[in-house]
C-alpha cells in the first residue's frame, strides 16, 4: 500500500493513457461490430429477395436503408480520422 501511493506520481499517469487505449480499442471494436452486422443484414436481404421471401420494392426499400446506414459509418470513420 505504501509502495503504491510512492510509486502514484509515476504509475497515475501510465494508467490513465492505458485506460484511454482500451477505451479507444472498445469504441473502434465496437463501430466494426456495428458495419459487420449491417453487412451481414444486407447479405440475409440479398438472400431473401434471391429466395422469392421478400417483393423487390420491399427488398430495394430496406436494401437502401443499409446501404445509407454504412455509408453514413464510413463517413464518419474519415471524419473522425486524424488528418496529418
């Protein structure tokens, strides 16, 4: 106990840019979990308007829809990228 708060000067720092990391790593999981699911919802809509479960107009409707939505993640990806 005595060690830690000697060493805190030191330590608080180096913990607090590692806890920034992991939650930076977990929001950048997190956005790819997020397109990897959208791509994967238009897949299934492919598949079902290729099966005759869905008309086209209901397929071109929600096939918009996830198209906008990936979009709209890969825009704001750029967006949120540093720029040198």
């Amino acid at each position: 106990m005595i060690l830690r708060l000697l060493t805190l000067p030191v330590t608080a720092p180096i913990e607090g840019i590692a806890w920034i990391g992991e939650q930076l790593l977990e929001r950048a999981n997190a956005e790819l979990d997020d397109k990897e699911n959208l791509q994967k919802r238009l897949l299934a809509l492919q598949l079902a308007f290729d099966l005759g479960e869905i008309p086209e107009s209901e397929f071109e409707e929600q096939e918009e829809e996830l198209l906008l939505a990936i979009q709209e993640m890969e825009e704001q990806a750029e967006s949120q990228e540093p720029h040198p």
